[in-house]
C-alpha cells in the first residue's frame, strides 16, 4: 500500500529527496533515476497547463493530472492540496478525492490564495482545524498511514524575516500537534535557519531546494547531515525541461539540426531507452 511505504520512507533515518513531476513523463524519470517517492505541485501544473498563476488550476484539474501521476509510476506520490480548496467544511471532502486518487500523502498549507503580490497566511487556529479534519477524514476512509504535510508560508508573511522564521517555527508546532506527520517551512534560504528549525521544530520537517534563493547556499547532501526527514524539489524539473525545449528552438532557427543531434538533444544513441 503506497500510503504505508511513503510513511516508512519518511520515519526512515534516510532523508527522503522528492523531485517535483507536473506530468507522468516526468514522474516516470524521476522513478527511473532511482527516487523512491514523487511529489506533485500545483504551481508547476499551473505552468504546464500555460495558466498565468497557481490560482488557475481548478481541484478538478489538480486531480486529474494527480491521478495520471500516480497510476504513470510505481512509487508513492504526494500530492499537493493547496489550501485544501476551502475551509475545515470542504478539506474533508477535498481529502476523500484525493485519496481516491491513490496518492499516499498530501500537502495542505495555510497561504491565502491570491493573485496579488506578497504573501499571507490563514489564521493558525483555521489552518489547525483543517489538519485535523484531514487527519481525521484518512482514518474515517481506512487510510491511518495517509500523510499530511502541514506546510506554512509564514516565514515571507512579514518583513522581518528573523521574526517570520520564528512565527514559522511555532506554526509548524502547532501543525504536527494538531495531527500533521510532517511540516514544511517555505522560503528557508540558509543553512543557519536549518539548523534553527531541526532545533525546535518537534518533529520531522520538510525543507525545499534547488531554489533561487538558496541553491547556492547548501546542497542536499547538506540537508542531509543535518538530519532533515525531506527534501522537496520543486520547479526544478519543468524549468530545465522548458530550458531544452527553448535551447532547441534556438537550434531549429539556425537550422543546426545536426548539432542537435550531436548533443543528443534529439534521438538519443538509444532512442527512448535511454532516456526512460
């Protein structure tokens, strides 16, 4: 059952490092590298479904392009839940259409969904409430192992960013003891503020990488040592995909088409077998 092996690859003393798949070729790559879990992200769907914002993708659309994922791989998959689509009255039904999805876990995080600039979050006592109901709704529905990543964006809620960790640190408190498996803490930039929250977070933690404002301030080997239980990649995968794509556009307009195949952008020396 995948909801019982992402729950023991994550109480593993091994971190568990989850790139981000938008579609079921890229989850399949991911699976074929060697992963041992996918996640899914509503803003790399919202990319690649060529929407202006993250806002655009409906919960129809998200579970749909979830359960493709999911059925394209043999690994568990996590999904993303968004804000769970409404409040503690709708994540319980958001939370069975998921699980029918066959995912073994989710992300439900407390940021406002907006199309403005800047970022705000839901009051904690709300965001704790739909913790426990989608805790509750996976017992209900004979899914104890289903896990729930409690993510907070509170960190780039304020201007005072050593203000904003703190208020993040006590939110993911908050989140695991109302019920959450896991909490994901946005925007970490630097390895201090790592060791901050392994220190006084209590419980596991995820931590995203790769990003603009930290890829050059700590690897994942890294979060590794510092004993983080995840790594999430998120974007990474569209983004480079989107940069071969435009990289052999620029071939094509100069008519270099036999470059491109010199660099196997095209019709790799194996065909698809080496690339799936």
């Amino acid at each position: 059952m995948k909801t019982k092996i992402l729950k023991n690859l994550l109480n593993s003393p091994e971190t568990l490092v989850m790139p981000d798949a938008y579609d079921p070729i890229s989850a399949k790559l991911i699976e074929n590298a060697g992963f041992k879990a996918v996640q899914c992200s509503g803003y790399s769907f919202s990319i690649a479904a060529g929407y202006n914002n993250e806002i655009d993708v409906t919960l129809d659309e998200n579970l749909e392009w979830t359960r493709r994922i999911v059925e394209s791989v043999d690994v568990p998959v996590m999904a993303d839940a968004e804000d769970g689509y409404g409040g503690p009255e709708v994540v319980m039904e958001t939370v069975k259409k998921f699980l029918q999805t066959g995912v073994g876990g989710l992300n439900l995080e407390d940021q406002i969904p907006s199309r403005k600039n800047g970022i705000s979050v839901v009051d904690a006592d709300l965001m704790t409430e739909k913790i426990r109901v989608a805790k509750e709704t996976a017992e209900i529905e004979a899914k104890p192992d289903f896990i729930i990543n409690g993510r907070t964006d509170a960190l780039r809620s304020t201007e005072d960013r050593y203000e904003g960790l703190e208020i993040a640190i006590d939110r993911a408190n908050e989140y695991i003891e109302a019920g959450a498996d896991l909490t994901f803490i946005t925007y970490v930039a630097t390895l201090d503020e790592v060791k901050q929250i392994k220190k006084e977070v209590k419980g596991p933690v995820t931590i995203a990488a790769g990003q603009p404002y930290n890829i050059n301030e700590f690897t994942i080997n890294d979060l590794k040592t510092y004993n983080v239980e995840r790594v999430s990649l998120p974007t990474l995968l569209i983004f480079t995909s989107l940069y071969g794509i435009n990289l052999a556009l620029e071939h094509l307009k100069k008519d270099s088409l036999s470059e491109m195949f010199e660099e196997e952008l095209v019709y790799p020396a194996d065909g698809l077998n080496k690339i799936l």
